[in-house]
C-alpha cells in the first residue's frame, strides 16, 4: 500500500523526475543562502540584491495563493524569501541610519 | 496595434500571474545590473552561486511549464548571464581564478 503511494509521487507528474518539481525546492537555496549570509556584516549586504529577493518574495507569495489550485509549497519558499530578504533590509538600514544617530549623540 | 491586444490578452499577459512572476525576477537581474562595479569583496559567493543553480533550474521550468513562458525564460537567461559574471568576480576576489606561481611562460 505504502509503497504504491510513494511510487505514485515518485512518478508524479510534477514529482522529482521533473523540473516541476526542482526549479521550486531549489528555490528554498535563495532564503538558506541569505540566512548564511546572516552572519555578514551589514557593510556588505547589498540593498538591490536583498530588495529584489524581498520584492520577488512577496510578489510570488501573494500570486501562489490566487492561481488554481493553491500552491502552499510555492508559497511558503516565497514567505521565507521575503522573510529573510526584510530581516536583511532592516540590518542594513539599522546599521547605516541608526548606528549614525548614536554615534554622534556619543559626541554630544 | 492587433499585437498588443493581442498580448494584452495572451494566457502569458499583463491580466495574468504568469506575466507579474516573470517580472519581478527581472528584479534579480536588475539588482546584479546595479552591483556590477561593486568591489568583488562585497559580493555575496552564496547567494550569488544559487543564482547560478536556480536560473539555469528556471530556464528549463519556463520551457517545459504550460504554456510556455518566454518571459520567464529570458528573464532566466539574462539572470544566469549576469550571476555567473558575478561569480566569476566574487572567485577572482577570493583567489579562486589565479595562475599557478610556478606556471611555466609559454614561448
């Protein structure tokens, strides 16, 4: 019975002997490569880069959820991409805008 | 101007999801355009090694979804093109693209 199951998604027509199925799971590399970059100092983190990943995020999230039939998996690789996109954003703009005020209230 | 109705109107047009997907990962491409003359220390090798992978992932999903999306494939192309430029600047900065030092001089 299991075994049938699983043969059933394995032959799949978008299972994992299609590009239906890669293309989307690799998407996930996009948020675990930006959460390895977690460890980046703000200095670095390109404001481009991370806006175009937080906007194709929040674009795709919102369009996985009006296409026929609902697609959770599409969904929640774009909820993670915007995620971790907006998290970077707000390291960067706490470093380049924040960090100043401080910096020079110090001086006062 | 049959053409554009006729795009207005196309399974792949401006009415459509598979036309605003497409478009915001030109938002990809954009943003590489945006960084190219960044010094190769600022550039991400994780992220952009992904790129490499999923772009070139894409460009067979756009051709082999239904219907075919071209948008997405150039889309796709231009992204691949432009990343691997990146990443072949990100290797040169890290060290990755230098000659062997006991490289013989060829004559």
């Amino acid at each position: 019975m299991a075994t049938s199951k699983l043969q059933a998604l394995w032959n799949h027509p978008a299972g994992p002997k299609t590009i239906h199925f890669w293309a989307p799971t690799f998407k996930w590399g996009i948020s675990i490569a930006n959460i390895a970059d977690f460890a980046k100092p703000p200095e670095k983190l390109s404001y481009p880069q991370q806006f175009a990943v937080t906007a194709t995020g929040i674009i795709w999230s919102r369009y996985s959820m009006v296409i026929t039939p609902k697609n959770w998996n599409l969904f929640s690789v774009n909820l993670a991409m915007a995620g971790t996109g907006l998290y970077q954003l707000s390291r960067k703009i706490r470093h380049d805008y924040f960090n100043e005020e401080e910096t020079a209230a110090l001086k006062e | 101007m049959s053409f554009f109705k006729t795009f207005l109107n196309s399974p792949v047009g401006p009415k459509t999801t598979h036309f605003w997907g497409p478009v915001a990962n030109w938002g990809f491409v954009a943003a590489a355009m945006a960084d190219i003359e960044k010094p190769p220390e600022m550039l991400s090798g994780n992220m952009t090694g992904v790129m490499c992978v999923y772009s070139a992932l894409c460009m067979r999903f756009a051709w082999m979804v239904q219907p075919r999306n071209y948008l997405l494939l150039v889309c796709h192309a231009s992204n691949e093109t432009v990343q691997l430029y990146q990443l072949s600047r990100w290797a040169g900065g890290q060290g990755y693209l230098q000659l062997k030092e006991d490289k013989t001089p060829s004559p």
